[in-house]
C-alpha cells in the first residue's frame, strides 16, 4: 500500500532506474521512513557526511589550537617574568659580588697597613725596652759609684774633722803641743797625734795619703802642699783646706747624684710614654687587624655564597633561555603543523565541494530516487528545485539556531519569503534566495574583515603600549633604586657626619678640660716651685751662716761655743737640703713630664681634630652631591612617572576599547567562519540543484530528440 502522496508512476520508474540492491535497500527504508516523518526530513550523504567531518575536525584542530595558543602564551608570560626575575637577581647579584671583593681588597689593604705598623711598632718598643735596660744598667752603676764615693768623702769628712778638733784641743795646751810644732812636716805632725793617741793610726794614714794627693793635685808634684811650715797653724789649715775640698767634692757629688737621678728619671718617663703609647697602638694595630681580618672572613663567606647564588642563577637563567626557545620552537612546529593540516582538510573539502556534486547528486540525490519528487498533498515541495530551496533555509535555520543568530533567523524567514513570493509569481526562486544568502556571506565578510582590522590594530596598540609600559616601569625602578641608594648613603653619610661632629664636641671639650687642668698644674708647679727654691735658698743661707760662725778658731770667740752641737745642726741641715733638692728636682721632672706629655696629647688632639674636621668637609660635599643627584633623579623619575601615567590611561582606554568581555575575537572569527561555511553551503546547495536541472534540461533536449529520431 503506497503513501496517499506518492505517485504509483513514480515509483514504477524509480524501480525501474539502474540502481544497485544496496541503494534500494536504502530506499525502501527511506520511503517507509517518510511515512512517519515530515516531507521536508532530508538524509545527509556520505559526501555531506564526509564534509560535515571536514567542518567537525578542522572545528576541533582550532579548538586545540586555541588552547594550545592559551597555554603557550601563559608559558610565555611566565618565562618573561622569570626572565625579568632571574636577570634583576642576576644583575643584583653581580653588584653584591663587586662590593664585597672591594670590601675584601679593602680589608687586605687594612690589614697589610696593620701589620707593617706591627713591626715597625714592635721595632719601636723592643728598643725603647732596650734602652730603658741600659738606662737603668746604667743608672744603677752611678748609684753603686755615687753611694761609694758618698761614703768615702763622708769617712773622709768625719775624719778630718775629728783630727781638726783634735789638733785644736792640742795645740790649746795638749802634752803634744810642743812635739807639734816642733814636726817638720803634716807626716810627723800625724804620727805625734798617733804617738799621742789622739788619732788612731788608720785615720793618720789616711790623712796623710789625702795631704799627698792634695797636694800633687794642687801643684803638680810641688812639696809646697806636703811641707809642714814650723808654726802652730799651718797643719790646722792644710786640714781645714782638705775639709772645705772635700765637703765641696761631696757636695758636688750630691749635687751630680742628683741631676743624674733626675735625667735618668726624665729619660725612663719619656722611654716608658713611648712604650705605653706605642703599645697602646700596638694593641689598637692587632685588634684592628683582627677586625679586618674576621670582616674580610665574613666578607670572604658571604663572596662565596653570593657567587654560588650568582652562578646558579646564570646557570637558570641559560636554562631557562633553553627551555623556553624550546618550547617556543615546538609550539611554532606545531602551529605550522596545525596550519598544514587545516590546509590539507579545507583543500579536500574545497575539492569535494567544487567537484563531487554532480556525482553526488547521481549517486545519493533525488534523480536517482524520483520518490522524492513526489510530494504530499498540501506539502508545498513538488520538485527537487524545492527540495533544494527547502534545504538551503534548513541550512540556514538550523545554522542561525546553533549560532544563535537572530540576523541568520531573519534571512531564512526572508528566504522562506521569498521562495513562496517567487512560488506564487512564477518567478526563479533561486536567484532570489542566493542573493540573499550572498549579501549576508558578503555581510559576514566585511565584519569579519572590519573586525579582523581592529583586532590588528589592538593587538598592535595594546602591544606597543604594554611595552611603553614596561620600559616606563623598568626606567622607575632603576631611577628608584639609584634614588634609594643615594638617599641611604646621604643618610649615612649624615650620621657619620654627625658622629664626627659629636666626636670633635667632646676632643674640643677633653682640650678644655685638659688646658684647664694644665694651667692649673703649671700654677701650682710655679708655686711650690717657687717655695722650694726659696726654703732651699733658706737653708743655704742658714748653712752658710753656721758653717761661718763655727768654722772660727776657739781663740777668735770670747765663750766657750756648742760647737759639737753646731755641727750636728749643719749635718742636719745639710740633709734638709739635700732633701730639698732633691724635691725640687722631682718636681721639675714631674712638671717636664706632665708637660711633655699635655704636649704630645694636644699635638695627637690637634691631629685628630683636624682629620675629624676634614672628614667632616669631605663627607659634607658628598653628602650634598649625593641629595642634589638625588633631588635631580627625582625630578626625572617624576617627569618618567608622569609619562608611565600617559601610557597607562592611553592603556585602560585600550583595553576599555579592546578587551573581549562577552566573546573573543577568537569565538567571533570562529562563529562568522562557522556561519559563512554555512551559507556557502547552502549556496553550494542551490548552485548545484541549479547546475543539475540545467544538465537535466539538456539530457532532456537529447532524449527528445534522439526519440523523435528514432520514431522516424
């Protein structure tokens, strides 16, 4: 039982066309198909079906791409700021190196300066040690000899003034009196007192031994000295003479004692402020060695690591240098590949478009199974020219539907129109309803150009000023940096500046405070000084006077005098003069020395303030450059900001402008493409149903005529 629409005849003439079983076989299910499916249904063929595969693949060959296209541009991004990253660690690195071998070469210098002071100073001090030895050697025989030679005049001394008296109580009525003056010489007159037992025979040696060598001292060897003149007075004077001398060579003995103490004190007090200076700078020289020497270490340390650091960041920069022009170098193999293969299928699918619709057409369309010709009753589609039609605006529709395009909704409606318009005035609905596919394909073109253009264009711009940006960027952090250095060096500067200031405060007030301790030590020195003097002056003027009254003879004084006692208070006295002179002495010595050394500190004082001060001049230029260069580099960062400020609005109204919210271009090109192939499909199905009725036509002419040949 056939369908109420379809035409016994045709069906009759399509079982009777040179179809294989296969295609009736397809047929047959087709016709049962139509019973419960709607007369415009259409079963696509292999060669649709191998198209649409072509549009499937290539669709997912750009998807691929497209996601290939994501992650290599995010690869690339992060190779660029792990470039950015690895270069400023590197360049970082590189300035880091280059300080610490300065610090280091500094170091050594300071330590190679150090320990040259070292030897010169232990130089210094090994002799200043050595003659603070020989000083002391020295001195310590000069004592040994003074002290001798102390005890020698004083035995003298006592010697002689015991024979002095005893001459003088002799000669006043003594036994020996007459044995005296009767002596011819300073010999016998001794040897009387020795018979007499009024000196022992020691000191009568020993006088006589003094008289000789008196005497040979006097007059080269003349007897005047030696020669006993017959009255009773000349021994008591020769006697006397030798006291006098002898209390004179004693004085001057003391008298040397006491310089020779005080130069040697002076020399040992200059000796040891040297060694204490010299080895306080011996000491500073060895811990500023040891300071340089544990700064350098550390230096050393950290030189070590920060190169490790250096290396292994240009080794990871190089690496990454590698990897990323690896991957860029596949990632455009790929794409190149990609290209090809898209090539490749829009080749093939241009090919079969182009070339295989004749073919399909005889193979799988209507003319090969004329039942499709057949239309029910009230369908609308009577011939394979509707057909067509009827399939261009199913293209088109279930293209707008999948696109979601209202403008492709309205042109199947519009094509709807116009194939019923035409229809029903008999005109070729083809033209029609290709001139409206084809102003929309055209349509589609220009906005796929116009947007392609303006895609260029902010890509271009986008590019340009993203790059502006970044050198911009670059240009302020480098001026930044420079700016932070100079700033912190300025500060430094500033509190070293300070510290020297504060440092030259408390020198100017030490200096002070030493010129006023000095004045007040001078002072007190010229006072005691001056009493000293004067008490020592005293007691030689008390000497004198005693020494003149009790070196009289017992017959010039009318009493009976203490002369005993007298001369217990001379040899008192004498020590309070010694004793005088020598205090006198050590305060000279200790005034020269506090001298010396207030001298050498202010000469130190003065050499310091003015190194300090010089410091202070070089460092305040350098401080004064340094915010001047400053200031300057900030001017520029300012005038490079308000630049970076241009870029970065000129780049929001870019990005405002360019950025694809809603849809990317991508999505867009994707979707005009997606649209286009679809058009030019349904144009491609309308120029081949046109192309087939016209052969049609023509097998049809030559069927007509080949009959009518045959029929004559």
């Amino acid at each position: 039982i056939w369908p109420h629409s379809w035409s016994p005849i045709l069906v009759c003439s399509a079982l009777r066309s040179p179809l294989s079983f296969s295609v009736m076989k397809s047929f047959a299910l087709f016709a049962l198909a139509l019973g419960a499916t709607p007369a415009h249904a259409v079963v696509a063929s292999p060669v649709g079906k191998t198209l649409q595969l072509l549009a499937d693949l290539q669709a997912k060959i750009l998807k691929e791409g497209e996601g290939a296209q994501k992650v290599y541009e995010e690869f690339s991004e992060w190779c660029e700021e792990r470039s950015k990253t690895l270069q400023n660690d590197i360049k970082t690195g590189k300035a880091e190196v280059a300080e610490l071998q300065a610090a280091i070469a500094q170091d050594d210098a300071t330590v190679g300066a150090l320990q040259a002071k070292v030897e010169q100073l232990s130089g210094e001090i090994a002799i200043d040690e050595a003659d603070v030895k020989a000083a002391t050697e020295i001195r310590a025989k000069e004592k040994d000899a003074f002290v001798a030679e102390e005890k020698e005049l004083s035995e003298i001394i006592e010697t002689l003034q015991r024979a002095i008296g005893i001459i003088e109580r002799e000669m006043k009525g003594g036994a020996s009196m007459l044995q005296l003056k009767n002596a011819a010489s300073v010999a016998q007159a001794l040897s009387v007192l020795v018979s007499a037992s009024a000196i022992t025979t020691s000191d009568a040696s020993r006088l006589t031994a003094l008289v000789q060598s008196s005497s040979e001292e006097d007059d080269m060897g003349a007897p005047a000295g030696a020669v006993y003149e017959s009255h009773s007075g000349g021994i008591l004077e020769t006697l006397t003479d030798l006291l006098e001398k002898s209390e004179d060579q004693l004085d001057a003995a003391r008298k040397k004692e006491t310089q020779d103490t005080h130069a040697f004190e002076m020399l040992e007090q200059s000796l040891k402020d040297e060694l204490k200076y010299s080895n306080k700078e011996l000491k500073e020289a060895k811990e500023g060695i040891a300071a340089a020497s544990e700064k350098k270490a550390s230096a050393t340390g950290d030189l070590g690591m920060t190169s490790k650091d250096l290396a292994s960041d240009t080794t990871a920069l190089a690496d990454l240098h590698h990897e990323c022009m690896t991957k860029a170098e596949d990632f455009e193999a790929e794409t190149k590949s990609r290209g090809e293969e898209l090539k490749a299928l829009a080749t093939a699918k241009e090919a079969l478009k182009e070339n295989v619709g004749g073919a399909e057409d005889l193979s799988y369309g209507l003319d090969q199974v004329s039942l499709l010709q057949v239309a029910r009753a009230g369908s609308g589609i009577t011939s394979r020219a509707g057909l067509a039609q009827f399939e261009a605006a199913r293209i088109v529709r279930d293209l707008a539907r999948k696109q979601g395009s209202t403008e492709l909704a309205q042109l199947a409606a519009r094509m709807g129109s116009a194939i019923s318009a035409s229809s029903k005035l008999g005109e070729d609905p083809f033209a029609k309803v290709k001139g409206l596919i084809q102003d929309m394909i055209e349509k589609l073109e220009k906005e796929a150009e116009a947007d392609a253009t303006h895609k260029a264009f902010c890509d271009k711009e986008l590019a340009e000023t993203n790059e502006k940006k970044a050198d911009k960027t670059a240009e302020i952090e480098k001026l930044s940096t420079q700016i932070d250095k100079m700033s912190a060096r300025s500060s430094r500067l500033k509190e070293e500046i300070a510290a020297l200031q504060k440092a030259l405060s408390e020198l100017a007030s030490s200096q002070a405070e030493m010129d006023k301790i000095r004045a007040e030590e001078k002072e007190t020195f010229a006072s005691n000084k001056a009493d000293m003097e004067q008490g020592l002056e005293g007691v030689k003027m008390a000497l004198k006077v005693l020494r003149d009254y009790y070196g009289k003879d017992a017959e010039d004084v009318a009493h009976e005098y203490a002369k005993g006692a007298g001369a217990n208070i001379i040899g008192l006295l004498e020590v309070v003069e010694s004793d005088f002179s020598k205090d006198l002495a050590e305060i000279e010595s200790v005034e020269e020395t506090a001298a010396s050394a207030y001298d050498k500190e202010t000469k130190e004082n003065a050499d310091e303030k003015a190194s300090k001060e010089k410091d202070v001049e070089h460092k305040l230029k350098e401080s004064a450059y340094l915010d001047k260069e400053s200031a300057s580099l900030s001017d520029d960062r300012s005038a490079v900001q308000a630049e970076l400020d241009a870029v970065l609005e000129y780049l929001s109204k870019m990005e405002g402008e360019c950025t694809e919210v809603a849809e990317t271009y991508e999505q867009r090109k994707g979707r005009r493409e997606a649209e286009i192939a679809g058009l030019k499909e349904a144009l491609s199905t309308l120029e081949n149903e046109t192309a087939l009725l016209q052969k049609r036509a023509r097998r049809h002419r030559h069927g007509l005529r080949g009959g009518a040949a045959l029929g004559a």
